[in-house]
C-alpha cells in the first residue's frame, strides 16, 4: 500500500516559522498544546457527530478521545472538529434532506483547515454516507469509525428491533390487538443502551457498507456500541489512519469499482436497506467512480440473502457479531466468487486477507449460500412506463404472492391525502388494490421521506391481511418491510409519469421479470403527461430552496448537481 510521499498538507500552516506560521500555532497553544506536536507530524481531524439530538451517535465523546490515543500512540496529533448531526428520529422534514448539507460541511471543514488524514465517526442513518461523500470530495486518507448498534431490544420476554416493532406494534394497535399503554411500555425496552439501531436498518447496513468499501476497520459493522470492542476498534483506526497519512493511501486509493461491487453484493447478502442504493450511487459520483442504478440488480441479482436478521429475519445486530459478523458474509461471498478479494481494506491488506479465516458460531443467523435465509436477496430495479429512470424494490422484505401482481390503483396525490384518508370507511379498497402515493421524491417533499412503507387501511388490517403492493416515489427505512415499490424515477413533482395516475387504472408489477406498468395507452399516457403542471408552492429561502433547485433524481443518488465530483485545490489559499 506505500507509494510515494505527497507534501503533507499541514505544512503548509505549522510549518513555517514567518508571521503566518505564528498565527496558526499561536492560537492553537491557547489549547494547551506543546509546541513539539507542531513539528510536521500527521494532523489528523476526528470529524465527530456527536449531538445530544442524534441519540444514535450520543456516545462519540468517548469514541473520539480513544481514536486520540490512538493517534498519539503512533506519532500522530489530532484534532478533533464537530460537524452537524442528523438525529433520524427528531428531524423534520427529513435527515436526507440534510445529507447533502452535513457533505459540505465535512468537505469544507476539511479543505479548510490543517488537516492531513481524516477519522469519520459515523452512526444514525445518514451521518455515514454524509460524512463519506464530503470526505470524498477531498480525498485524503480517511477512515471511517461506526459507533455500533444498540444492544438487543427486549419487551415481555421477546426480542424486539428498532424500527421494525414501532411498524408491527403500531398495525397491533391499529388492528385492536394492543392497547396504548403497552405500547408505550415497549418505548424504553427498544432502546436500552447507546448506539443505533440494531436491526439490519439502514445505520447497520451503512456500518456494513463502511466495512464492505474497506474505508472501516474488519469488524465495523457489527461491534455492539455498549461492547468494549467498539474502543478498542476506535482506538485502533487512530493507529492506523497515522499509518495511511504516512503511507499516503488516499480515500480514492481504497473505494475503487470493486470495493462498491463487494459492497453492493454484501447489502444483497445481508438483506440491507434500499436507502444504500442512493447513498452508494451518491459516494460513487464524488469519487469519480461509474456506477449505476442497474448494477445494483446486476450484481445483487444472484446473491441470496444469507443472515437471518430484522426486518427481514428475527434477529438482531448483536446477535450477528456473536455469530462472526460481517466477515462470515464476506467470506461465504467470496468463497462463491463473487468478492473481489483483492480491494484493499484500511485495516492493511486486503479485504480477503481480513475474512479468510472468519468461523460463523450461528448459521441459525448467518445461514451458508447453499441452504440461504432466503434465496433473493440484492435489489430488484424496475423499469417500464411508470417509472422510465427506473424504482426498486426489495425481495427479500417483500411478500412472495405479490411479486407478481395486477391491481387496481388506489392514489394517494401527497402524504397529507393518504393521511386523512387511509382509515376512512369509505375508502374504496381492498388487499388486492395497489396503493400509489405522490408527492414523496427528492422535490416534492424536499429530502424524499421513509413513507414508502406506508400502513395499510385500518379495516383491510382487521381482516389479517399484512401485506399489499404500494408504490411511491418515496423511501423507506431501512428497518421497514413489505412489497413496497420505492424511489420511483422521475418524482410526481418532477412530472414523471406516477404524477398522472389515477384512481382505478390498473398497475402491473412483475419483480422476476423486472417491470412496473401503468396499463394505459402510450397516447394516454402522453396526453395526460402533456397536461400535467407542477406544484405552484415553492421553496422560497434557504437551503429547501437550494436543495430543490438543484438535487438529482433517486436514480443517480440525490445529491445535488454541483457536488458531485470533488473540487478545489488541496491547500486552498490563505488570507492572513
Ligand atoms: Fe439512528 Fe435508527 S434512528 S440509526
């Protein structure tokens, strides 16, 4: 991995002994800093999340001081900086909204200042793939640090999971089956320990891709954030991060083509989160690297979902690190051929040379590809008159029987309509209808919402029906489940063709052979689209107006036009 040395950056401000150098050591030591740590050693900034409104990530003040002594151990001075959190369960409109943002304000913290090598303490859904694209677009040598799962939820003597018991609990009580006060009860036995979500969400599977990428040490994705581990991990990514500034492998250097193909076969073999889909493809066009939506189906297409774990299985994170964890699926992956053994891994060496050895200790959570968990697992890209840029769809969170399905439209124009409507009596509805919400996209409801999932009419729960084919230009949590067609391309608000559907039309939905069909003539389909107008509100300030003016469909990853690529020059100019 050595190669030949580039200036290092920090020189450029410590390194001098002239007016300016005075200026940038002189404040610092107001810190209490010795002036030896200024004498050329590798800067490297611990770009923390840390928020006491990001419960998921409210335990980076320990993380960040043992990546310190890391550091220090080997020769290294760091320091640490913080940048906005995005709290999943407290934001409004939505985190995704704010990925964007948080990207910039990592890239340009970091351009910005002192910094040679770069520590990502990662954790609620979106702070890893923010703080990976900005980090991107500097490209320095980085590593990333997840801050773990929680430990398993327990309620009444079962295990229960993040996200994926608020969406069962909440149809029990919509059906009858529980009552207010037990629901309540379940609040505190969730979320019993620091750390994000444990089921296979969106934050375990982004620790999963960090991990995938190679851009996290063996072993990132399924630490416990309550286990002791998790600082030895921190701790030992300060060692190592010294080590890739001296040794100058940048971020580049490590998430190549292949490291996204290992990733993207790794999220079907885990049964990961849709939202990865987006984050990946985003991650992928700062670092310059070609990668499409449809080599997500490409390369998921004959990976079996293997580890048995919610929303798609019935266990949790740490249950998966008890049973070997990520590099078990890495190795099975590998052992099939479908890992490309020879991308590097920050942890030195390669990714293959980490999972080689891996020993599953519970194949009742981490099955073999032989005798799968389930036998699809990957990402299913749609295509057809609905969605012309192409949506998904997750088999394995999906229902068999729908997987192939003609029905009736039932539409649903924004997420206020399906709101006041979807327990009215009156509501026209039954199983076999397929529900369609607008509105929910990169634009039409700025950040693109998880409301993909959304729940199914009260008096069709009663029935015992759990499942019905429903379709959006939305997302979903990662922590969510059923036959759900997402990210739809373009968005209603963008006048793609799921704008101008209309209550009783028939859909068809046919996962196996990819397709998703408005049943409707071509010159129908054209003279309603060729009468379709935008929305007349607009985002008038702000950053909602600069996130709508500018961001991309779900199909290239939402970011926002301009960000895409990295920029500037690697030590910008100064102004003293
Ligand atoms: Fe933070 Fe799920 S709410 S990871």
């Amino acid at each position: 991995m050595s190669k030949k040395k580039s200036a290092r950056r920090s020189t450029e401000w410590f390194g001098k002994a002239d007016k300016d150098g005075f200026h940038h050591r002189s404040w610092m030591k107001n810190q209490g800093l010795p002036h030896h740590l200024f004498d050329g050693r590798p800067v490297i900034g611990i770009c923390n999340t840390w928020s006491e409104l990001t419960p998921c990530n409210a335990h980076f003040r320990v993380l960040a001081e043992r990546v310190k002594r890391g550091v220090y151990e080997m020769g290294g001075f760091p320091l640490e900086f913080p940048v906005m959190s995005l709290g999943e369960t407290l934001m409004r409109p939505t985190t995704m909204m704010f990925r964007n943002l948080v990207s910039m304000d990592v890239e340009e913290s970091i351009r910005a200042n002192p910094i040679d090598g770069v520590v990502l303490l990662v954790g609620c859904d979106k702070t890893t793939p923010a703080l990976l694209m900005g980090a991107a677009s500097c490209d320095l040598p980085t590593i990333a640090v997840s801050g773990g799962p929680m430990l398993n939820g327990r309620f009444r003597g079962e295990q229960i999971g993040s996200g994926t018991h608020v969406w069962k609990f909440d149809a029990m009580v919509r059906a009858g089956e529980m009552d207010v006060q037990e629901f309540m009860d379940a609040e505190a036995c969730m979320s019993r320990s620091v750390g994000h979500c444990m089921t296979m969400g969106t934050a375990s599977t982004m620790a999963s891709m960090v991990e995938s990428l190679g851009i996290g040490l063996p072993t990132n994705a399924a630490i416990p954030a309550a286990d002791s581990r998790r600082n030895v991990l921190a701790h030992m990514a300060g060692r190592r991060i010294v080590e890739l500034v001296e040794a100058d492998v940048k971020m580049s250097d490590i998430i190549t083509r292949d490291a996204f193909e290992n990733a993207i076969r790794t999220n079907g073999a885990i049964g990961g989160s849709t939202n990865a889909v987006i984050h990946l493809l985003a991650l992928a066009g700062r670092l310059g690297v070609e990668l499409s939506l449809n080599d997500w189906d490409r390369l998921g297409r004959e990976v079996p979902c293997i580890v048995n774990l919610m929303p798609s299985g019935e266990y949790l994170m740490e249950d998966f690190y008890y049973a070997g964890g990520l590099p078990v699926v890495h190795r099975e992956l590998a052992e099939h051929g479908l890992l490309a053994k020879d991308a590097l891994s920050v942890g030195g060496g390669t990714i293959w040379d980490h999972c080689r050895d891996a020993e599953c200790f519970n194949r009742d959570v981490i099955h073999t590809f032989d005798a799968p968990f389930k036998p699809r697992g990957g990402i299913a890209v749609l295509h057809g008159n609905l969605a012309p840029g192409g949506a998904i769809l997750k088999p394995s969170a999906a229902s068999p029987e729908l997987m192939q399905h003609r029905g009736r439209a039932v539409v649903f124009e924004d997420i206020d309509d399906y709101k006041a409507r979807i327990d009215d009596p009156e509501l026209d509805i039954d199983a076999s209808c397929v529900m369609v919400l607008k509105g929910c996209g990169p634009r039409g409801y700025p950040g693109m919402p998880e409301v993909g999932n959304m729940g199914l009419p009260a008096k069709v729960l009663r029935e015992g029906v759990s499942d019905m084919v429903r379709i959006s230009d939305a997302r979903m949590s990662g922590t969510a489940y059923g036959t759900v067609v997402l990210h739809t391309a373009p968005e209603s608000a963008a006048g793609g063709p799921l704008a101008v559907v209309r209550d009783g039309d028939m859909i068809e939905l046919d996962v196996e052979a990819r397709r998703l069909h408005l049943d409707i003539s071509d010159e129908e389909l054209a003279s309603r689209l060729a009468s379709w107008q935008p929305d007349a509100a607009a985002q008038v300030r702000g950053y909602a107006k600069l996130y709508v003016d500018h961001v991309n469909q779900a199909d290239v990853g939402c970011d926002l036009e301009f960000l895409v690529g990295s920029s500037g020059a690697p030590v910008p100019r100064e102004s003293h």
